[in-house]
C-alpha cells in the first residue's frame, strides 16, 4: 500500500468536509487554516487511541509540506501549543476519561518520535532545543513508562548532539545537559543542580 493510501484509510472516519480540509494540508499546507488543522488532528486523537498511534505520520508530513512550501512552521507551533494545553489540563482530562489520557500519551509518543526534535538539524536551533527540553520536563516520566525504548533512543540523540561537533549554542548545550541528568536523577531536580542551571541560564 502506498503512502497517499494509508493517509487516505487514516481520515476515512471524519466527515467529509474534514476529510477534505486534511487532504488539503497534506497537499498544499498554505491553502489552509493550519491552527484549524492542528486543532482537528489532537481532538480526534484523544477520542481515538488507534488514530492517536499514526497521527503523527500526517503531522510530520504536514509539517514537511509547510516547511517545503513556505518555509514555515505555522502547524507545528499550533500543534505543540495545543499538547502544552492539554498538558496543563492534563488532571481535569484523565478524571474525565482515562482513555482520552491514553490516547494523549500515545499520542505525544508517535509527535515525538515523528517530529525528530532531537536530529541535529533541530538540535542546532535554540528554540527547538528550548521546545524539546521543556515538554520533556513536562512529560519526559510518562513518555518513559508508556515506552522505555523510545526514550532510550531519544536520549541517545540528545546525548550525541549534545557531544558531537554540530553547531549549537552555549545556552542549547546547557539545556541538554540539563535534561541529561534530569533524567538520570529519576526525573527530578536536586537542590545543587537546580541553582547550577538556572543561575546559569538567568545569566
């Protein structure tokens, strides 16, 4: 099966009309209200645990049809603004259903592993490392107990581009060591650690 027909079996379960505001992102991003789109994408997902798991292929194709387009990353932002929300409200959404929570944990697992945030060329830009970081905080102990693998993998990015000769800033090399050992100490931040960084970053 080819790939416009798997994206084709992923969206028969909308309507029509958003059937056809999907299939015009997919294929000409700037055609579209990409907020919209954005929106679109997250609330079916956390209605649908088995849309949550290969929304992120659409997202990533998205992002790249943007990206090819414009120059652009007006999707991205809508949909990494729309997760931190959900985030935020992340109590009232797991009382509420605990299958919709499910569904958004898949889902920020399949944007992560789609979206690449940790590939040198993302790593090289401060705000992705600055996006990258901060979700991590936020969900980095989910994202590892729902899929340890995946994570190790991510860190093993972060690790090599933290590392490696590739062109970053003082202030994204410091994020990623920040979060190297955030991990590494269960998650958690001590009290030295905590004064070490954000001295250094308020500096």
């Amino acid at each position: 099966m080819g790939e416009a027909s798997r994206d084709e079996y992923k969206i028969q379960s909308f309507d029509a009309a958003t059937q056809q505001l999907l299939k015009t992102a997919l294929k000409d991003p700037g055609a579209v209200d990409l907020e919209k789109v954005a929106n679109v994408i997250v609330d079916h997902s956390l209605r649908d645990c088995v849309f949550s798991k290969e929304a992120g292929r659409m997202c990533y194709a998205i992002i790249q049809a943007e990206s090819k387009q414009a120059g652009q990353s007006v999707f991205r932002r809508g949909l990494l603004n729309r997760l931190q929300q959900e985030y935020e409200a992340r109590e009232q959404l797991r009382a509420c259903s605990l299958q919709s929570w499910v569904c958004y944990v898949t889902f920020i697992c399949n944007v992560f592993d789609y979206l690449r945030l940790a590939q040198p060329e993302s790593l090289s830009r401060e705000e992705e490392v600055d996006c990258l970081v901060l979700q991590l905080h936020r969900v980095g102990e989910q994202l590892e107990k729902m899929n340890g693998q995946r994570m190790d993998e991510l860190f093993i990015l972060i690790r090599d581009g933290f590392l490696l000769p590739i062109d970053l800033s003082s202030l994204a090399r410091l994020l990623l060591l920040e979060i190297i050992e955030f991990r590494a100490a269960g998650w958690k931040t001590t009290p030295a650690a905590h004064k070490y960084y954000y001295s250094e970053v308020s500096d």
